[in-house]
C-alpha cells in the first residue's frame, strides 16, 4: 500500500513538473501567470537595491540625508537608488515605476538594460519616460513576439491603427497625427507586405481616403480597389496622380488660408476635408528610368513626393513609402525625400547599408538590431522615428483574401472626392461605393 502511496505521489508530481513545462512552450501566457510573476516579482524585491548599485543607477546621498544617517540614525551612508513607486503584473511581465534621484535620468537605465534584464532573468527590460523625473521599467518575461496576440482592445481609432505588438507586451500604433510620414524597408518574404495590410485593415475602417501607388501592375494594391479612392499602377499614371495631389495640397492650404489657421484640425468640423492616406508600395519603380525620355517623368513624381513629404501634413494628407532599398543610389532627390519621412519600420534586409539608410539617422543604436533580424521570423521589424527611441516589433499575420475582405466590407465608407474619380479603380458591381459623402466640398475660392 505504501509503495502504492508513494508511486501515485511520484507520479503526480512528474505530471506537474511535465504540465508545466508544456504550459511554458505552449502556453507562456499561463506559464508566466502562474509560476513566473510571483517567482520575477519575488526576485525584483529582494535584490532590486544591490542589484542597482551593481549596474551603476544608484548616487551619492545628500549632504542632509548622510548627516541624519550618521549622526542621527546611527547607520551607514549608503549610495541612494530610484525610488521604487509602484510594481504591477500584467499578462506577459511586470512594470515598475520608479522616480530617479538627482544625477539620473532616463538613459542611465537605458544603457544598463541589458544587465537588468539577466539580473532579474526576464526576456527583456525596456524603459519609458512617463513624466520629467520618472519612468517605467517594462519587464517581458517571455518572448511575446514568438506568437503574437495583440492586446484586447486596441483598435482603429481617429487617425491610430495598432499594425504590430512591440516586444514589451504593448501595441505598435501607426499615429498619423504624431507621425504622418513615414518609411517602411525589407528584404522580399521579411513581412513588408504584411505590414502593409494590416495597416490597410485598420484604415478602411477609418474616414479616410486611400490613395494606392503600386507599379507592379497593381498585384498588392489591387486587392483593395473596394476601398481605394485612387490606383496607380504604372509610372506615368502614379505622375499624373502625384499632381493631383499635389494641386489637392494647395486648394486645401487656400482654404487654411482663408479662414486664418495653420491646421487642418483648427477648421470647423463642416470645413474640414477628409484626410488623405498615400500607400507607395516599391518606391524605387518611381525613381527608375529606362531611357532618357522619362527623365522629365522621374522629375515630376520626385518634386511631387517631396513637396507633399514636406507640406501636406498640415492639410491632412499623409506618406506610406515601402521599399526594398531606398539610398542615394536611386538618384538626386531620394535622400532628401527619406529625411521628411520621419517614422521608420526595418524589417529583415540583406545587409547592413539597407538597416542604415532606415535607421541611423534616427535612431542609430537599432541599426544592429535590424541587421540580426532572424529569416524564420518573419514579420519582425525595428520601429522608430525622429524621437531617437525604438522597439522590436512583430505584425500579426494577416493573408491577401482577409485584408481584401475588409476593403470589400467597408467599401461604403469611400469618401467622394471628384479631383480623384478619373483615378478610381474598377470593382466589381456588388460592391458598394461612395454612400453619402463623408465630408463637404470644400468651399470654392478664388
């Protein structure tokens, strides 16, 4: 009976163990629920004020503060730490709020993250800046980018998409209020193309128009066409609706003009035309050229893209350019429109000068980051944008028939445009289009 005993026990406890361990690669979710935040959290606490001194965050004491603890509380002077404010457990790791001592700031940490991150034997530790004096410690505790599930409750809102799941368990959101140009790079099969859809998922739900470049002969683009406003599919249609646009642009700026505001936003509701999102899939077809002949062409497409890069924020239109490479060597004008494309997404590329012309000017220290890219991962990108921070991303998979379904459901929220009707692209009857206008006309000026 006792050997029974004691093989049931036995048996018990090599299930647990063998229940854990699949919970740990199958399921990380409930994994780190149940055994890796209490075990993190316990860790944190009891070795957060050596392991500070350690790593370098920790500073002198006042003069005040070191008289009381000799002379008063009868103790040694220690060297001081951030203050720890607040510690909360989420689903896939632990945030910490700490408020810093004079002589510390936020890249003090930064720099040492890596050593935390084994200190505390987390997946990875990343800090943001909440308010002047404090951030927050984003501890994952595992690697959420393996399988991703975005957070519930994220979707489109206003001119915000979520498109992927950053590496510290929160959502990558395309903010084209904060951030309205930007450059998206990566090698073929690195998740260029999926980006691409998920963030044309978000906008067909949104009131905006989109407007597609596509010189491939529409092979990506024209699964869209219910929701597109304007397709381009060659060279020399992609010029002529670049003026457009761009005569688009100027209207707009002569009723800003007229009613005395710098913004879009600043005009009444009645007033306000509709934004416009430009979706430029492989951006070097525009600056190739073949023959002398389509010099002029190549001319009038770069002046366009950058006259909009530079202007048309104000007005409500908006630049997403993808590409494979996008550097000097496609010609004059390539550098100079990549400088007014100020958010940034690198995916896996085929070497480092592609990561650079991406990323060093904006954030240098994750040209190393998009270089070690895996193959196998698809999807997996570095983000980042004129404020010198960035994170390690991955978009959800999303095929070509879910994004195309999306177009087809919301294809009545096509905004009517007539400057960009002779650029419409066909869609099959059944598909409707163009309910009641989702914006007056613009007021005539002369």
């Amino acid at each position: 009976m006792t050997d029974l005993s004691m093989m049931l026990e036995a048996t018990g406890a090599l299930a647990s163990v063998g229940g854990l361990g699949y919970a740990k690669v199958r399921a990380p979710r409930v994994y780190w629920s149940l055994i890796g935040l209490p075990v993190t959290w316990t860790r944190f606490t009891l070795s957060y004020r050596p392991t500070m001194d350690v790593c370098g965050l920790t500073v002198q004491p006042s003069r005040m503060r070191s008289f009381i603890a000799r002379n008063v509380a009868r103790r040694e002077v220690l060297p001081v730490p951030p203050k720890v404010r607040r510690v909360r457990g989420t689903s896939t790791g632990l945030r910490v709020t700490l408020r810093l001592p004079a002589g510390l700031e936020p890249a003090d940490l930064m720099a040492a993250s890596e050593r935390l991150r084994h200190a505390w034997g987390v997946h990875s530790v990343t800090v943001a800046e909440t308010k002047p004096g404090y951030v927050e410690l984003r501890m994952t505790g595992y690697d959420v980018l393996r399988q991703v599930r975005m957070p519930r409750g994220t979707r489109p809102n206003g001119l915000s998409v979520p498109v992927a799941l950053r590496e510290d368990g929160t959502a990558f959101v395309r903010d084209y209020r904060k951030v309205p140009m930007a450059l998206t790079l990566g090698a073929n099969t690195s998740g260029k193309s999926v980006f691409q859809r998920n963030l044309v998922r978000g906008l067909a739900r949104l009131p905006v128009a989109l407007v597609g470049i596509d010189c491939k002969r529409g092979v990506e683009h024209s699964a869209y066409a219910p929701r597109l406003s304007a397709l381009a599919t060659t060279p020399d249609d992609s010029a002529s609706l670049l003026d457009v646009l761009v005569a688009e642009m100027e209207s707009r700026f002569d009723v800003l003009s007229l009613h005395g505001v710098s913004d879009m936003w600043e005009l009444p509701e009645r007033l306000r035309p509709v934004p416009i999102v430009v979706l430029v899939d492989e951006v070097a077809e525009l600056f190739l050229i073949s023959s002398k002949k389509d010099e002029e062409r190549r001319e009038r497409i770069v002046t366009a893209l950058i006259r909009l890069a530079q202007m048309a924020r104000a007005v409500g239109i908006y630049l997403e350019v993808c590409g494979q490479r996008f550097g000097s060597e496609l010609g004059r004008g390539a550098t100079m429109l990549r400088a007014q494309l100020t958010g940034r997404v690198v995916h896996r590329v085929n070497d480092k000068q592609t990561a650079e012309m991406g990323l060093a000017d904006v954030a240098p220290d994750a040209v190393m980051a998009a270089s070690l890219i895996p193959a196998e991962r698809p999807g997996t990108a570095v983000a980042a944008d004129s404020s010198g921070g960035w994170a390690k991303i991955r978009t959800p998979h999303t095929s070509r028939d879910e994004a195309k379904a999306v177009c087809r459901e919301f294809a009545h929220l096509v905004p009517d445009l007539p400057v960009l009707d002779p650029y419409r692209p066909h869609v099959p009857a059944d598909v409707p289009r163009s309910g009641p206008s989702l914006v007056k006309p613009l007021p005539v000026t002369d």
